[in-house]
C-alpha cells in the first residue's frame, strides 16, 4: 500500500518553504523567480487560500515580519529576485524615492521628460543670475522663453529641485494695506480693503458691485400667474393663446376664470374672446373693462359645536344661529342632538 495513502491530506502536503525554494534559481547575483508571476512582473506563490507576492514571502521566510504599511523594497531593483540580502522591510515612501534615484520613475525628471523646455545648464544659469540680485523673474523670463511663474519657479526651487545652482528662499507677500506679511495676498487684501476704505471704495476700485440682498423668501415674492395675465391684459390689445400660456402657465385658462370672478383677490374684469380665423381650436383675449356683475363667491359654511360635550350643531341657513333640531332626530337617534346653550 502506497505510504501517502496512508497519511492525511494536513500531513500529505509539503512545507511552504520547500515548495517556494524549489521554485527559486539561485545564481551569484539575484535569486530570480522562476513560477508565476502578477501582472506588474512580481512572482506570485500561494500560501494556503491566499495568493502572495513572492519577495514579500521571502522577507518572511528570513524572519522579517511586515508590519501595516511596510512594503518589502528590492535593493538591486529586480522584481523576480526573491535574495533575502536584496530586501528590506520599508514605507511606500522609501520605495518611491528609490524607484526615482534608479531612474525607473513613469515621469522622468529634467531634460529627460519629453515635455521640458529648459535645460538643467539654463537652470543653473538662471538661478545664478537671480542670486546676484537686480534681476527678477520677469527679466529672465523672456530671456529662456518661459513665462514669469515659471520662471519664478525654477529660481525658488518649486521644479527642477534636482538641478544645482543656488535656490532663492520662498519669500512671504507684503500686503498693500496693513503692510503685513502674509502667505497668499490676494484673500488678505480683499478682507484689509473691506476694512480700511470701505465697501463701496473696494468694489469701485475693482469694478466689482455686491448683488442686492434677497429676502429669505424672495422666490415666493415673485409676481403671481395672475398677476402676470394682469399686467399682460392691461393695454386691451388681443393676445393670443400663446402668450396667455406664457404668462399664466398651463393652466392659463384656469387663472383668466379666476381674474374674471376676482377670486385672486383683485378687481374682477370682463375679458372677451373670440376664435382665430374661424377655428375652434384657437382662441384670442383681451381686456375690455371692470366686470359688472362678477360671480358671487361662496359663504363659507359655519360649523359650531356644543361647548359641553364637543358634538356639531346643526346651523340654520342664515348661518347664525343654530337650527332647533328635536329630541331623537340627530344622526343618532337613541343620542338626543344638542342644541346651542342647552346642557
């Protein structure tokens, strides 16, 4: 009976270190990986369920434990080599910086990046002739064919940090106003300009008007749909049903009904109409005076109640005094109605 039969599958299986050197070819320089890789080029080896990069294996296996955030850095920049003496345990900081100092970087620095224009003896030149003084960034601008924030830039150290030659220091502005030293002047003039000549002066100055304050509830007070029809009926002419849509919204006709019973709480017109050439389907206003004989509006009706036990009171039409209703008529009839000062 075969030995491996006989043992459980835990037992059956190989250690990982055995499985991961066997895949490893060890030579006098970096021991490359020589099984499955990711697709950034890093080996790849399994570790149970889980799918590992094979340097971060090996640090591993030398005794260096990873802490959250520590990467495993390549010494001799090989992705396959997996040699302890080439790794270190480091932040994704110190793995940048020396994927920069290799030269390995995606953006390539100085005259390197297809997109520089200037080169790294111009830079030098151009901070020389800074240091000296009586120069600007706007002088040395034009002279290297760069603009005056650039310029400024290569001198103060914001780019082309790597190159030599002396680096201006970053000098704070000088407010205009209160002559105070601050890191961005424009937000500080502005808040010193406010202070010191005025509102109206600051906005004079800079061509720049405040909008007038809306109320809180400005959108409300805008005119009405009906106020609108209004003002449109007012010069007596026809208008068709275009424009009464424009003004009064979809509901046009709605609001021209409620300008003639004045139930939007205005004087009541007489608005006339009449089809379009003959066709029924369309149809023409205009305003030809004040409404004789509007329609009434509704008496809201007058609901009282029993003060002793809460139960409506049947109101007489006059819409006073409440109707006298006999005992056993009401809604209920085993339930006498009340009546208005009775208990």
């Amino acid at each position: 009976m075969d030995r491996a039969a006989e043992l459980c599958r835990a037992c059956r299986v190989r250690p990982p270190e055995e499985r991961f050197w066997e895949k490893v070819e060890k030579t006098d320089g970096c021991w490359n990986w020589t099984a499955a890789r990711f697709d950034d080029g890093y080996g790849a080896f399994r570790m149970g369920a889980q799918q590992c990069r094979a340097h971060r294996v090996s640090l591993m296996f030398s005794g260096v434990t990873l802490g959250p955030g520590q990467q495993a850095l390549h010494s001799c920049h090989n992705r396959l080599c997996v040699r302890p003496e080439h790794l270190r345990a480091g932040t994704h900081l110190e793995n940048m910086a020396d994927m920069r100092r290799a030269g390995r970087s995606a953006r390539p620095r100085g005259e390197a990046n297809a997109m520089a224009v200037l080169t790294a003896d111009q830079v030098v030149a151009m901070r020389e002739a800074y240091a000296l003084g009586g120069t600007s960034a706007a002088d040395l601008a034009p002279r290297f064919g760069i603009t005056t924030g650039a310029a400024a830039a290569v001198v103060t150290g914001r780019v082309w940090a790597h190159a030599g030659g002396p680096i201006a220091p970053r000098g704070a502005c000088r407010c205009r106003f209160c002559g105070a030293e601050v890191k961005t002047r424009s937000s500080h003039e502005k808040r010193c300009a406010r202070a010191t000549t005025g509102e109206r002066a600051f906005f004079a100055a800079n061509r720049k008007w405040p909008e007038p304050p809306r109320h809180r509830h400005w959108k409300q007070r805008e005119p009405s749909r009906c106020a609108r029809l209004r003002e449109l009926l007012a010069d007596g002419l026809w208008h068709d049903m275009k424009e009464l849509r424009h003004a009064g919204g979809w509901r046009y006709g709605a609001r021209l009904l409620s300008l003639r019973t004045g139930s939007d709480g205005e004087a009541s017109l007489l608005i006339e109409n009449r089809p379009v050439d003959g066709d029924s389907s369309h149809w023409e206003y205009r305003f030809t005076g004040p409404n004789p004989s509007p329609r009434p509006k509704p008496t809201p009706k007058v609901r009282r109640c029993c003060p002793s036990c809460g139960q409506r009171l049947r109101m007489s039409p006059d819409a006073t005094t409440p109707a006298p209703v006999a005992a056993g008529t009401g809604a209920n009839s085993s339930e006498p109605t009340h009546k208005e000062g009775q208990p």
